[in-house]
C-alpha cells in the first residue's frame, strides 16, 4: 500500500480558505431531544498521525465521526477539515478524504467492480479503471472484482471496503472496525499495510475500534469518550501508566466501569501523612 500515494486536486470557486491541519472540532454538541450524544467536546488531529477513538457502546463515537463526515450537524460547535466548515462545505473538502465502516454496506446488487468504480467517479479519481486494478493488486482482490458484492463473505467486503476508502488516496482516513471480521494473520498484514500508508502518505487516521490491541499497535494517540464527553487524551502508553494497568484493554475497562486505579505516585502520596504519623 506504500504505492497508494497518488494526489488530489483543489477546488475552485469555493470561497473554502484550506488549513494544512486536517481536523479541528471545537465545542462540538449533538443532541437529539433530551438525549445529549456529544457533549462540548473539542480536538485537533495533526497531520500524520493516527489516532483511535475509544469508548463503550453510546459513548459518541459513531456520531462524531458522522460529524466530521458532515453527514450529521451538530446541535452547536465546529467541524472543520482542512479548514473546511463541514455543516456548508463539505464539498470542497471531500476529495481529500474517505471512509471505511464494516456496517455500511456497498450496494448488494453491484459487483465490486461496479460499486469501486461508482465511488471513484463521485470522488473525481483520475483514470478510474487502472485505479482500481493499482489498488486491488495491492489489496488482493482481484479475484473478486466481477463477483456480487452482495455474495462476499464479511471478511471480504471488510477488504473491498478498505479499497473503497482508498481510491482516491486520501489524506484524512477515518475507519471504523478496519479489521472486523479478518483471520487473525489478514488483520495483522492490513494493519501493516494500514501503518505503512500513513506513513508513506503522510496522511492522518482516525480509527474507531473495540480491538485494544490494534489500538496499541497503530494509534500515536488515543481520546476516550464516556457519555459523549471526552475523559482522557494522550498515548497508549500513557494511559497505561496513568491508570497504573498493563494493557489498553485494561484502562478500557477501567474507564467505562467508571473506576481508576491509582498510580505508584499517588498511592505513595495518598500515604505519605499515615508514614509522618507513625
């Protein structure tokens, strides 16, 4: 996948001034009736580098990331990629970025062919046939480039999937599960393959995920959400240290049952007054 490095164009006549920083999300809010989703959450995401957004089910994973697709407006707050206002230009900005959900299906009566060729002309690719065949070779699919997409085995629409979020070579990658349903050895090479674009692109990868092992292995960077708000932000290892765990899995867990452990350094600071006692 390190040759997947093809460029985008600009767009013109959009009044759109571009920001070299892909994402700013400030105070972002989405409420539907009483139940508040997202709750004043703000980030940046630097050019280059991955990160995972964690949190249990209904902690605001799903709806941030259809907000900064602009597929949802919030409630109040900003969305902006590349500069770009997602609530009214979206698509100024869309060309340069893409999308890979193991529960958003291509449509079922097209082939893999047809489908990745449908996305490649909404996301204006250049020269769409040999596209298509560069990054199916690279993602070995061409055996099922002329099946049904409807007739793939959920491992393998995970992969067409992956190719439909990479046609257009984008610099903001935002994947959802990328790794869901994969033998374990497939998903270990998609997340080398995965590692190794975002290096070569230097593109920037947002990656929503349960598997806290592969949050480990790909993410500079994890934010965690808790009933729409954001409760922690830093590295894995980070975090790890911070709640005094072995593991990401663990700090999860921590989080969402709503308990932290104490580090070294706070236990010893907590007792220091029984040690002057005594």
């Amino acid at each position: 996948m390190d040759e997947i490095v093809g460029g985008s164009g600009s767009v013109a006549g959009t009044g759109v001034v571009f920001a070299s920083v892909p994402v700013v999300v400030r105070d972002l809010v989405k409420t539907y009736g009483a139940i508040k989703a997202v709750d004043h959450i703000s980030f940046k995401l630097e050019p280059g580098t991955t990160v995972a957004l964690l949190g249990g089910n209904g902690a605001g994973k799903t709806t941030t990331i259809a907000m900064l697709l602009g597929l949802v407006m919030p409630t109040a707050g900003e969305v902006r990629v590349f500069g770009a206002d997602m609530a009214r230009d979206r698509g100024a900005v869309a060309h340069r970025m893409n999308f890979q959900s193991p529960y958003v299906d291509l449509p079922m009566r097209l082939t893999v062919r047809e489908n990745l060729t449908v996305y490649a002309g909404l996301y204006g690719v250049a020269n769409k046939a040999q596209r298509i065949a560069y990054v199916a070779d690279d993602l070995h699919i061409e055996p099922l480039l002329d099946r049904l997409t409807g007739k793939l085995s959920a491992g393998q629409k995970t992969r067409v999937g992956l190719a439909k979020a990479l046609l257009n070579a984008p610099e903001l990658l935002l994947l959802d599960e990328p790794t869901a349903s994969l033998d374990p050895d497939t998903a270990d090479w998609i997340r080398q393959k995965l590692k190794t674009y975002a290096e070569t692109r230097r593109a920037t990868l947002l990656i929503a995920s349960h598997n806290m092992a592969e949050v480990e292995r790909l993410a500079d960077r994890v934010i965690l959400l808790d009933a729409g708000r954001i409760v922690e932000d830093g590295t894995p290892q980070a975090l790890i240290e911070t709640y005094g765990r072995e593991t990401l899995e663990d700090v999860f867990l921590d989080v969402v049952r709503g308990r932290r452990q104490e580090t070294p350094a706070e236990a010893d600071e907590a007792h220091a007054p029984e040690r002057q006692a005594s």
